[in-house]
C-alpha cells in the first residue's frame, strides 16, 4: 500500500520538476522581450520622474528625457501595443492605471526612506547622464532594481480571441460533434 503513495510522490515530484522547470525556461526567455524592456525603461523613466519631482531636480529629469527622448518614445509605443493587446478596448485605461500606480509604488517608496531618498536616488541622474545609447539605457534600466506596481507577464501579450472566432469554433465542434 505504501508503495503507490511513495510512487505517486515521486512522479509528482517529477512533474514539478518539469513544471518548474518550463517556468523558469519561459521565464529565462522573457527577459529580452520587447514588453519587459519598455516595463523596466517606463519604472526607469517613473523613477527618475519621482526623484525630479521630490528632490527639486526637474532641470535634470528634463535633459533625461530630452536626450534619450527618441527611446522613451519608441518604448511608449511598445507599452501602447502590450496594453491592447493584452486589455483590448480598455488598453488605455489598464495603461493609465499602470502608470498611475508604478509613481505611487515609487512615491511611497521615497515617502518611507525620508530625508535619505534625495541622497539615495540623486546619483541616478549621474548614472544615465553617462550612458552614451538607447542600448546602454535599456541595459542599465534592466540592471536597476525598479519597483513596479504589479508582475506583468511580458514575454509576450497573450493573443487575443475575437468572438467570431469562439462562435465559428463552437459551431464547427458542435458540428462535428452531431455527425458523430
């Protein structure tokens, strides 16, 4: 009797194995996608943003943006095609939500290190300040430790069914199904 359980432990443990296993390959794989380079370049971005706006340093958060102002652009637009992708009729709304709540996430953080954040993050500025391209802004933005509102899955947004297409498959199976 016990050894079924023992055998049944085992091939859970090995289906775990594997679960776990295509998990961290799927996840070793996101990491170069478009989507998760514009989410890590948009926390970059926000960060930057919030330290400007707490610390009293708008001219340099605005020579940030001046400069890699062709990159956050074309980052934009890859976040654009995530949110309607992924959201549909309501990407506009899902997106703004994501932004308004990434500077929130990022304020409170600044709201809890006190008189220490302006010290903290004001050497980003001199950080992007040396990067010479829109790659170096990317590679840098990945390396940082910028906190996001939510865990967004940007290997790729998920494809998006039209309902004509649900209906036509449910016709053709329930046709199938009647021949049968």
């Amino acid at each position: 009797m016990t050894f079924p359980i023992w055998r049944a432990a085992v091939a859970g443990l090995a289906l775990a194995g594997l679960v776990n296993g295509q998990a961290a390959f799927a996840a070793g794989a996101c990491t170069s996608s478009p989507a998760h380079e514009a989410f890590d370049v948009q926390g970059l971005k926000s960060e930057l943003m919030v330290t400007a706006l707490s610390c009293n340093m708008q001219d340099r958060y605005n020579a940030f943006v001046e400069r890699f102002r062709p990159r956050l652009l074309d980052e934009e637009g890859t976040l654009n095609a995530y949110f309607r992708t992924t959201y549909g009729r309501g990407a506009q709304r899902e997106h703004d939500d994501y932004i308004t709540q990434l500077a929130n996430v990022q304020s409170e953080r600044g709201l809890k290190a006190g008189t220490a954040f302006c010290n903290q993050r004001a050497a980003m500025f001199d950080e992007v300040a040396v990067l010479e391209s829109a790659q170096d802004l990317s590679r840098y933005a990945q390396a940082k430790d910028i906190i996001q509102p939510a865990s967004y899955e940007t290997c790729a947004a998920p494809e998006r069914v039209l309902h004509s297409e649900v209906r036509s498959r449910s016709r053709a199976r329930a046709a199938h199904t009647t021949r049968s």
